[in-house]
C-alpha cells in the first residue's frame, strides 16, 4: 500500500487507493509511486488544519517555541540531506549537485526563520495619552494552503512552510505533482521533530484535481502559491469569494542589461549562466539580455560560443552542467516558443531544438538556444518560456536601456553591468523588478526579501516580511483609568 499523504499526524493512502507515478525528466524511468489524493482527502486535510487550529494547540505556543521547532526541523534536514537531494534530483532530473545546494539552501531558510521568530514581535505604540497602552500584536494568520512548482520543489514549499510553522498556522502542503518526494521527506521530518498533529498535512495530487478546495474551501484563510502566471489568475479568482489573503510568486522576464562599459568577462560569464542555468527553469532566469549596441556582436558571439559548449546530461552525469525540461508538455512548449519567436522574426543563432544526442533520447533536453534582432514586441520577448531561450535586443541610451528593461508586464529580477556605480544605481532604482543584481546576477539571500512587482506577483517572501505574510496585526488598545467617552450629551445623567 503506499501511503504519503499525510493528514491530522497519520500517513494515509488516498481514500480511493488511486496511486501516481512519477517519471524522471532524464529518461522517463518511473522513480517513484505516491498516492494520489481524492477530493475527500482533501476534505480532511482542510478540516484537520482548521481544527487544529482552532483548538489553539500550537497558536498557544509561544514564538520562541516555534522558532526552536523550526530549529529542529533545520538540523533533520541537514541530517537527512543526501537522501532529500537524492530524491529531488530524481524526480527533477537536476545534477545531484545542484540538488545539495537546494537543499543546503533549504536548511539556511529554516535556520533564517527560527532566527527570525525567536525576536520581539509585539510593540508600543505612543499614542499621547498617560492613561492608555497601545500595543501592537501579531498572531497566526490561520489555515494556509502552500502550493509548489516543479523547479525548486522543496526550496519553494521550505520558503512557506518555515514561515508559517514559526507563525503558528496550520497548513496544507501541496507540492507539484511531477516533483513530490521531497514534500514527503519533510513532512516525515516535521513529524519526527514533534509539531502537534493537524498543523502540517500534506495533499498530493494535480492541481487541476485536487486543488479547487485548497484555494476555495472558506475555512483557508491564506493560499500561498509559487508557479505559473495562469494558475495564479485561476487562484485570485478563487480566492476572491471568500477574500483570501495571497501570496504569489508568478516567475518572470527578467532584463539583463549589459553597458559597453561593463566587466565584460564577467558580464558574459554570468549571462550564460543567468539564461541556462537548470535549462533556464528558473522564475529570475536572465533570459532577456540588453545589451549595448557597440559590443552587441562581441558579447552575443561569445555567448553563442559558450552556449554551444554546454553540456547536457542528467542527475548521475558526473560532467553535465545541466538537465532535462521536467516533462514533455514543456519541452513542446519550449519548442513552440522558439519557433513562433523565429516565425516573428528573430534570429536563432544557435539551438532552437531538442538534443538529438543518442543519451538523451528517452529525455527533455533542450539545447541552450539564442535569439538575436528581437524587438520588445515579440511574443518571445514578452512571454516567459522557462527553457533554455535567451532573446537578445539592443540599446543606445541609458534611458532605452531602462525603457526596454520595464517593457513587461513581470516584475521579478534583473541585473545591471556598468564600470560606472552612479550610472548602474540609477539604473537599478529606474527599474521595477523586485531584485535588482549590480555587476552580479542570481544570488540570493533568506534575510533578503524576495517577490514581484506587477504581474510577477503579490507580497514577498523571506526576509522579514516573508514571515509577515502569516500574521495578522492586532492593536490593543487599553484605557487603564476608564471614564465616559462624554461624545454625546446626557442630560439627565447625574454622574455615577
Ligand atoms: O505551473 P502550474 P506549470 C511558470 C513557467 C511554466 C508555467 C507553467 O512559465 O512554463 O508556469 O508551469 C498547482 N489549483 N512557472 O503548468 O500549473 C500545480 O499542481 C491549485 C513559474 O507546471 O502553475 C503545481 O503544484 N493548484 C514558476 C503548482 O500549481 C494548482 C515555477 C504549479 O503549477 C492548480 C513553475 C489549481 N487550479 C512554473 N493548477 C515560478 N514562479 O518559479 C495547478 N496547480
């Protein structure tokens, strides 16, 4: 029998018994078989979270206590991390190496929110008057449901799930259906570390099944969700009738501008891997380089050279630099992309097709691609592929430059390369993306924040305010000598 889902502090096998396989990326090998969850599973899951809850058999728990909860669940998974890397690479088909430093990351999110919750929360605020104390508290927001993609699987979840562990909601987990062992492995280890049964519950399932109670049932009070920008209408819509609080995280098209008088090693350097790092998978890929126009030919000939040198393989290739798209519906939809870019007129300097390399053809690999002489018009420039497609356009002026980079409706990350700090600064504050790189691009921190402006999301995660997207502020006002309001006259009041 498998049995992986996890509902009020007991693993269960869906109620129906129905199972899914999930393939690897790599070769289409079946690695793993989970249960797949019926609506009534999800039922219980939304009902074990709103009752544990509202018993207040962890909301009674104080911030310290949590915080060293979370603690806890940092150090097993540190213990455990080899075998979570080994599943996440699995199910993926990332290079086990690249799994390690997902979850290393994994356990720095944990260790930043413990860290976090363990401060003072609660503050005074002076309100003039001797007699009052006002304060400022903040509580667990409620029920949460935390819904992940398929590219950072446990990375995305641990963003939400330490937050809202060290906030003291309730929540269900669920993680994408392509990608969900390591889900598994958490929840086992969020057990293991002794949080109170029916906070953590874990669905697994395709969104399209099991996901309209999580985002509608009105006993969810907050739906946090990283993935694609459809999805995420599908949930503001959803949302909408009971006024859910959201967190989104939709991806983006990120703008990676290059100034002639730029480090231009390093700007190339980083360029290729801003595009095609994890095949381009990645919701800040730098995928739309902007580039000036005097060393457009020198950087796009280098980058074309350094893109064709890439090697492909998947996650027991000890030389692969990187992997497969995660499935086949995505690899047509890469494709698509490039030749619908191609059919607008850009110019595909090099890949554009899946690997014809006999080792890749049980799997989703696609060649790192470039096109040149595209215009902020093209569909290809506008829409995120999520492959490994980067689509070059040119400048003249600064201000072109920061025009072309605000061209989007996303809003996620960029990055600036300029010799000359005032002039990159004033390009980086010009932009309206939520993380902005200066001669770097890709590092990120769990103190910094992280999120979108406009349609790349809504709220920010880590950081400080990634933990405020689960509480609710409470003012408490309290008059310690009461008296009358004495707003309305009283005539026949005497005095008490
Ligand atoms: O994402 P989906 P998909 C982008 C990227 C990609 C595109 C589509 O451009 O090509 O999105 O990818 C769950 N109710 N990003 O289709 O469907 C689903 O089961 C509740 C950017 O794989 O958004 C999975 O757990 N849940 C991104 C999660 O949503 C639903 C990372 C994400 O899947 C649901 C991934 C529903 N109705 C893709 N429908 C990023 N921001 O980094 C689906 N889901």
């Amino acid at each position: 029998m498998v049995a992986t889902l996890f509902i009020d502090g007991v693993w269960k096998a869906a109620s129906d018994g129905a199972v899914h396989d999930v393939f690897s990326p790599h070769d289409q090998r079946v690695v793993a078989q989970v249960s797949q969850a019926s609506q009534s599973d999800v039922l219980d899951a939304i009902d074990a979270a709103r009752t544990s809850f509202d018993s207040g058999a962890f909301t009674s728990w104080s911030f310290k206590e949590r915080s060293a909860l979370v603690a806890k669940i940092a150090d097993l998974i540190e213990r455990d991390s080899e075998s979570i890397a080994q599943k996440e690479s699995a199910d993926t088909g990332k290079r086990i190496v690249e799994a390690q430093y997902d979850v290393a990351d994994v356990v720095a999110t944990f260790r930043h929110f413990a860290a976090l919750g363990a401060k003072e929360h609660d503050r005074r605020v002076d309100v003039g008057l001797e007699n009052v104390t006002s304060r400022i508290v903040h509580e667990p927001l409620g029920v949460a449901s935390l819904i992940g993609p398929w590219n950072y699987p446990l990375l995305q979840i641990a963003w939400k799930v330490a937050p809202a562990l060290v906030a003291g909601c309730s929540f269900i987990v669920k993680p994408s259906e392509l990608t969900p062992q390591s889900a598994i492995a958490l929840m086992g280890l969020i057990e293991e570390a002794g949080t109170p049964k029916g906070v953590a519950n874990l669905i697994l399932g395709p969104g399209s099944v099991v996901g309209n109670s999580l985002i509608s049932d009105p006993r969810i009070d907050l739906v946090s969700f990283t993935g694609g920008l459809t999805t995420g209408r599908t949930i503001m819509h959803a949302a909408a009738q009971t006024i859910k609080k959201l967190a989104l995280e939709l991806g983006g098209k990120n703008p990676h501008i290059i100034f002639a008088d730029a480090n231009l090693d390093a700007a190339i350097d980083n360029s290729v891997t801003a595009a095609f790092l994890h095949s381009g998978q990645v919701c800040s890929a730098g995928t739309r380089l902007i580039v000036e126009k005097s060393i457009h030919g020198q950087v796009v000939d280098e980058i074309v050279r350094r893109a064709g040198q890439i090697k492909l393989g998947g996650p027991d290739d000890l030389l692969a630099e990187s992997g497969p798209l995660i499935s086949q519906a995505h690899l047509e939809g890469v494709t698509s992309y490039v030749n619908k870019a191609i059919a607008e007129g850009a110019n595909l300097l090099i890949g554009g097709t899946r690997s014809t390399d006999p080792a890749h053809a049980n799997g989703w690999y696609f060649l790192p691609t470039v096109l040149d002489d595209c215009l902020g018009s093209m569909h290809c420039v506008q829409e995120e592929s999520f492959g490994p497609v980067m689509t070059v356009e040119v400048f003249e002026t600064e201000a072109q430059a920061i025009s072309i980079g605000n061209d989007t409706n996303f809003g996620l990350s960029g990055g600036v390369w300029s010799g000359d700090s005032a002039k990159a600064e004033r390009v980086a504050k010009a932009l309206r993306h939520g993380t902005i790189w200066v001669n770097d691009f890709g590092p990120y921190r769990p103190q910094a924040e992280w999120g979108g402006y406009k349609q790349s999301g809504i709220g920010r995660e880590l950081g400080e305010h990634g933990l405020g997207e689960y509480l609710e502020i409470k003012h408490i006002w309290t008059n310690n000598v009461p008296s009358r309001s004495g707003w309305f006259s009283d005539p026949g009041h005497g005095g008490a």
